[in-house]
C-alpha cells in the first residue's frame, strides 16, 4: 500500500526534477495524482503517530500539512501586496474599477490584497460548506459498510445522525472565539497586529493544551497505521517523520500547479480570475485535507476525521488570518495593516457567519443528514446565484455585495435561534472546554471534587 501510494507520486517527483512542463491538463494530472498519493501517507502518518502523541496534536499537525499550500498561496497575495505598497489610504485614493483592472503597480498591489482575503474566506467556506457537510454524509453512507458505532439511525426524514466525540468542545470552543473575533475584523479597516496577536496566541494556547492531553490507544488502527506501530523506538518515530515530511513536499510543491492548472482550464472556458482564485483554487488546495479524511471515516474512524477538519478550520481562522499580515507587514519593509475593500468585509463577515451556524450545529455533538444538508445548500446556493451575478445570467434587485450581507444575516439569525434552543448542550459544551484547560494547567476538577 505504501509503494502504491508512493507510485502515485512518481510522475510529480520526475516533472519536477526534470523541470519539464508537458501541457496543462496534463500537469493537472500528474500533481493531482501525488496530491492524492501524499494524502494517503500523510493519513498513514498520523494514525501512527497517535501511538507516541496525543492524538489532538497529531490530528492538528496533519490540518496544517495538509492545509499549508493554502497558507502558500494567501501569503504570496499578502506579500505582493506589501510590495507592491497597498495600504488603506492609499488604495482608498483608487476607484473600484482601476483596482480591478490593476491599471498600475499599486492598483495590482491593492488587488492583491483583496485576493488575499478572498482566497482565505473561500477556503474557509469550502472547508465548511463542502468538508464538513459532505463528510457527514458520507459517514452515514458508509457506515451501511462499515457499522461505524458513530452513526446514529434515527426516526424522521434524514434524521440519521453522526455523533462526534465530546473531546472536541476543546476545538469548538476555540473557535467559537476565533469566530467571534472575526466578525471584528473589518470594523479595523484590515488585518493588523491586535487581530495576529489575538488570533496567532488562540491557537498557539491551544496547541499548548493539546500537548498536555494524555495519549490514547486506539484499538480501531488497521492496515498500515497499525503495521507502523509495532515497529519499535526509534524507528516508528522516525517512519511518522518520513511519511509527515515526503507527504507534505509533495502536497507542498504539487497544490499550486495543480491549483493553477485549474485556475488556467476554467478561464479557458470564460471563468471569471476572481472567481477563480476564491473557488477553484482553495478547492484545490483543500483538497488534501478532504481526501485524508474521507480514508479515515472509510475505516470508520469518523470522529478522528471530524476532528481532523474542525482542527483545519481552527488553523486557518487563526493562524493563517493573523500571518498573512505578518507577511504583509514584511514585505512592506515597516508595520502595516492588510487593507481591503467593501467587498471583502462582506466576504469575512460572511465565513464568520457561516462558522457560526456550523457550530452551533456541532454544539450537541450531532449532525445529521438534514442539518449537513442545510449546510451544503447555503454555501452551494450562495456560490452559484454570485456567479450568475457575475456573468450576467440573472438580474436580481440587489448586487453581489448586497447579497453577502443577506446571507450573513440568515447564518446568523439561524445560528442564534440553534444557540438559543440548545442552551444547555452548549453550556455542557464549554464546561468540557473548560475542564481542559483546568487539566492542562493543574487543577484538574475530578481531583478537586474528590477534596470537597
């Protein structure tokens, strides 16, 4: 299995050695097979580092593998953008239009800054509307296969459930604060120092907390995780090493010709760049992390891949919003804030209003067919009548803008009304959330009660 996977890789590893470039459905091809090939290893490797770490931490290692070409393409924006000197003020001097069309060095510059944003709420919103929703359905379909204990069957109308495990109210709540900071974001007219210090510091206190976990065994690994595990120390560490690192270099350096040769096909066939870069190319880049999870929930280990997916979320909603100013700040050669327009604004407000609803799905721990259901058609209804917008198909009394804004609004009023009808659960929720950090820092409540 793990030649097979290896194999796959190949025809990447000699395009990229020979420096060759052999057209571009065929590099699509070629970078798309080793993308799928470094999932399977990437997957491989943290199923077996779950026998010497927490498995939260090895889950969390894999979503930034996984999602790092993500982190690759937003940080080239941030970084043109700071080159190039776009700032508030000075993008504020420009029309709409001119920034568009990157009529100058600056105008490009601003424009780069707006892809920035775009690329990270889009892939935040594939992550969500596509990862989440279309995990869970595939849990429940397998699960006829597999027996996954996970999978609830339910009376009513796609009423079957997936139940995750209670260990991520950790995750859930870390991002329910790095959701409700995002909101805040584009009242600072950009990304700056107090939204890196903020997020980055979120996630890095909750890498911190998940190191102190206490590690599992899993008596559900098979297959080649569990093959690696019998190996003994020090070579099982070094196989997970191995796997992380050839998965990543290959995940790595194939994601942006993949993401580009897509890019490049669609526009081919009249695409719109912007809606490009915001869909198609996130898409691509997301899609390690999809495929590792659809091998962990096809071995019915669904929770380790929903937890796979909140952790990828938590990264991006944090770490990758607060680097790219860094990033930004660099280039610029002194500090700065990321600007961006109107448009984009609408753009954050909506994937915060978008994790919001998710979340308050997942504050019971459930989700069945008909709330992943819900999820899919929001985002998917959403892409789709904006891109009619964009080429014209429809006429509809208000614009694209416009149409973010109402969108949010019927994620958050959704959201509030699941909040306020699953009170206690999310209560539950954020006293298991709470628990933790107890644990982690020393006082763990279980020894506490047993002293009252």
């Amino acid at each position: 299995m793990v030649a097979f996977a290896v194999a796959l890789t190949v025809g990447w590893v000699a395009v990229a050695l020979l420096g060759v470039h052999p057209g571009t459905v065929a590099e699509v091809a070629v970078s798309g097979l080793a993308i799928l090939g470094a999932s399977f290893l990437l997957a491989w490797g943290a199923e077996t580092a779950e026998k010497d770490v927490p498995r939260a931490f090895a889950i969390a290692v894999l979503a930034v593998l996984a999602v790092a070409p993500e982190y690759a393409v937003d940080a080239l924006f941030a970084w043109n953008a700071g080159a190039g000197g776009a700032t508030a003020a000075k993008c504020g001097e420009l029309s709409a239009a001119a920034i568009e069309a990157g009529q100058t060095e600056l105008a490009r510059a601003c424009h780069d800054a707006n892809l920035a944003i775009a690329n990270m709420t889009g892939a935040n919103r594939i992550l969500i509307g596509l990862g989440w929703s279309g995990i869970a359905l595939f849990t429940v379909w397998r699960a006829t296969q597999t027996r996954d204990p996970a999978v609830m069957h339910r009376d009513g109308f796609l009423n079957d459930a997936v139940e995750l495990d209670t260990d991520i109210a950790t995750e859930i709540s870390f991002l329910l604060l790095a959701t409700a900071w995002a909101f805040l974001v584009p009242l600072g007219g950009g990304i700056g120092g107090l939204d890196t210090l903020f997020l980055v510091g979120l996630y890095v206190a909750y890498i911190g907390l998940v190191l102190k976990s206490d590690i599992e065994q899993s008596d559900h690994t098979v297959g080649v995780p569990k093959y690696f595990q019998q190996w003994s120390l020090p070579w099982r560490p070094l196989v997970v090493l191995g796997l992380f690192g050839y998965s990543g270099l290959m995940i790595f350096t194939a994601v942006e010709p993949f993401a580009h040769g897509l890019e490049q096909i669609g526009l081919d066939v009249g695409i719109p760049s912007f809606f490009m870069i915001q869909w198609i190319a996130p898409l691509a880049s997301e899609s390690p992390e999809l495929i590792v999870v659809a091998v962990l929930v096809n071995k019915a280990r669904s929770t380790a891949g929903f937890n796979a997916l909140i952790s990828s979320k938590l990264n991006q909603w944090t770490l990758l919003i607060g680097t790219i100013a860094v990033i930004y700040s660099i280039a610029l050669g002194s500090y700065g804030t990321l600007p961006f327009d109107a448009r984009q604004s609408a753009e954050i407000w909506i994937t915060a209003g978008q994790s919001f609803f998710a979340l308050a799905l997942l504050c019971n721990f459930t989700i069945s067919l008909r709330e992943a259901l819900a999820l899919f058609v929001l985002f998917i209804s959403q892409v789709l009548i904006e891109f009619a917008l964009i080429r014209e198909y429809v006429v509809l009394p208000i614009d694209s803008y416009e149409l973010l804004l109402a969108y949010t609004g019927v994620y958050i009023a959704a959201g509030t009304v699941l909040f306020a009808l699953r009170w206690q659960a999310l209560t539950y929720l954020l006293g298991l959330a709470g628990d933790a950090v107890r644990t982690a820092v020393g006082r763990d409540p279980v020894h506490m009660n047993n002293a009252d």
